[in-house]
C-alpha cells in the first residue's frame, strides 16, 4: 500500500530545500494529515492549521439592552487557546490535512485553476494545493499568512491574486529544480489509479473524529479588569482535548466510498 501521508511529507521536504520563499520552514514542525472526504461532494482539498498561536486576551461575550444600551448580562471571562500537539521530540506549529479520496482525485479542477497551468498535466493542480498550503505559513509571526492590500493596510482575507500568482511562480521554481521524478510520481494517479497499483493507499490520521483545534477556556477576570455588574452565565463548553501526541496519531486506509465502520488499527505500508 502506498503511504499517502508520507508521500507528501517526503515531497514538501523536497520543496523546502528547493524554493527559497519556503526555506524558513521546518519540516519537524509541521505535522501532514489525512481527513475523510469523497470526491464528489463539495469541500477543501486541504487546509492549513495553525497550532502555535499564543493565548487571546481574556475576555467575555455580553448582551446589550436595545434601548438603553446597557450590560443584561454577561459569560464567564474566557481565553482561547492553541492545543499542544507533539510528534516524537518535537512541538507542532503548524498541520496541513489532505482530505482522501477528494484530493487525489480533483475531479473539479477549476477553470482558473486550470488556465494558471496552460498545457501542463491535470496533476500540476495538486503540485498547486501542496504549495499553496505552505506558502499560507506566516514566515514573521505565529500564524496564517496576511494579506496586504494595495494601500499596504492588512485584509481580513487568506488569499489575494498576488498570493495565487506567487504558488504559481513557486511551482514552476520547484520543476525547473529538476527534482526527482520519483518524488512526484505519486501526484500522477487518482485514488483509482493508486488503489490499482499500490493495492491501496493508507495515511497518518488522528484517532477518532477530532483533531487539534483551538479551543476556549474559562478563566478568572485579570486582577486589574473592570468588571460590569450583571448576571453571569456560565460559559457552556464542550470538553476540548488540549494536549495532542503519538498516541493521538494512527495510520489507516482509505476507501474511495466512506464505510460505516472505520478500521482504527495500525497498517502496515510498504
Ligand atoms: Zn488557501
């Protein structure tokens, strides 16, 4: 079986040590995973997750009167907070999931997708995805890559035509390296396609449905806070897991069709 995890993982090495405007990254802290997505429904290909972010200022939600404009009522103080995840000796800052079979099969390229990579191989798409996830890591500070307007203020948006302009420029800059064709080969095939000819394909995925995400923890107010008079109500919060390691992590199959059971013990790959 082909280990589609470590396919990518192998290959986004490459690509750290082959484009300069990707160099600052380290690979030990970046964790690659798989979710479960069918193709034909609509949904990310893959994501980039950020696990580095410090704490948020404390604070609390609050409800207003309409007419005079004044605190009803209050939540709990609370933070936000970014999981710990750990993989072997190292902290993870930053996760890219892939979602399978949806992202090997690609079946609605887009047409601007497509007219960034005239002439080239329906594959290059996927080549775009893997860049385009880590080009999203912020090389200055913790956090989601920001985007510049033109007045040079920051957008409240993750992309911008510059952005998918510089992936494009990035691929090309990764093929002209002449890497190994081996290391790409696997971009070549469909879930189909891998499943003929590796048997199957397996990945690196969180045991169970959950994986890190942010989460929110109720505190007590900071000593110097100001504290409006009103009724508080209890914050109701589900319970988070907030420390994320190798035990956390399995290697699976992936089916091209979901199925009501999921297989959760260790696969073998080859
Ligand atoms: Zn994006």
């Amino acid at each position: 079986m082909i280990n589609y995890t470590a396919h990518v993982r192998r290959l986004m090495s490459d690509i750290v040590l082959r484009v300069p405007r990707l160099s600052f990254l380290d690979m030990n802290r970046i964790l690659v995973f798989a979710r479960a997505g069918r193709a034909d429904r609509e949904g990310p290909y893959a994501t980039c997750h950020c696990v580095c972010l410090p704490s948020s200022e404390p604070g609390y939600y609050f409800w207003r009167d309409q007419t005079t404009g004044a605190l009803t009522r209050r939540s709990e103080w609370f933070v936000t907070k970014s999981p710990i995840v750990r993989v072997g000796s190292n902290q993870i800052d930053y996760m890219v999931s892939f979602t399978l079979p949806r992202f090997c099969d690609q079946r609605r390229v887009s047409a601007r997708k497509r007219a960034r990579y005239p002439g080239h191989p329906v594959w290059m798409a996927k080549l775009d995805t893997i860049i385009h996830e880590l080009y999203h890591i912020d090389p200055h500070q913790p956090g989601i890559r920001r985007i510049e307007r033109a007045d040079g203020t920051l957008s409240t948006k993750c992309h911008s035509p510059a952005f998918f302009q510089d992936v494009v420029e990035m691929v090309t800059q990764y093929l002209t390296s002449s890497p190994d064709p081996e290391i790409l080969e696997f971009l070549h095939y469909d879930f189909a396609g891998l499943t003929a000819r590796y048997g199957g394909v397996v990945a690196t995925t969180f045991r169970g449905a959950s994986y890190p995400r942010r989460y929110v923890e109720a505190v007590v107010p900071p000593a110097d806070a100001s504290i409006p008079d009103c009724p508080v109500e209890p914050l109701d919060l589900p319970r988070a897991v907030t420390h994320f390691g190798d035990g956390d992590l399995v290697t699976r199959r992936f089916f091209a069709e979901p199925r009501r059971t999921v297989a959760r013990r260790k696969v073998r790959a080859a």
